[in-house]
C-alpha cells in the first residue's frame, strides 16, 4: 500500500516556481542530494528550447543557477546505437 506524503514548503516552493516556468514540461521526479548538487529535478520537455527557456526562467525566479542535460531512455539509446 502506498502511503501519501505531505510535500515539505521546500518541495512545495520549487514545484510552485516550475509550474510557473516549465515552458510545457512534466516534472517526472525531484531529488535531494549531497555533495556539489543540491538538487536535481527531472523534467520532460517538448525539446531543447523549451528546457533552455524554463531554465533562464528558473534561474531569474530563484537566484540558482541551473544545469540542464538532454536525455533519452535506454530504449531510444539502443535504437540510436542500432541506427534505429
């Protein structure tokens, strides 16, 4: 059985500011960590421009700076490898 959580105000802050600035992406998870990232959020977006577009936004909103990097699942991988 799943148990729901009450979000913390920080989570609540940070899907508050997405929300606002995501450029139609989907957040997919969000993560706390430790060492030289604090946080890492993973968003889908509809391409490239719109993950540039949300994360000058974001950095203008917060006042954090932000990394973002392109992905694929392994399935999309394998076919780009393949020449799928």
């Amino acid at each position: 059985m799943t148990q729901l959580q009450t979000p913390t105000s920080a989570q609540l802050k940070l899907r508050g500011a997405l929300q606002k600035q995501l450029a139609g992406g989907k957040v997919e998870a969000g993560y706390a960590l430790l060492g030289e990232t604090d946080v890492v959020v993973i968003v889908d977006f509809p391409g490239v421009k719109e993950a540039m577009k949300a994360s000058v936004e974001l950095t203008k909103l917060l006042g954090i700076s932000f990394t973002t990097a392109p992905a694929v699942t392994m399935e999309e991988f394998d076919e780009l490898i393949e020449g799928g």
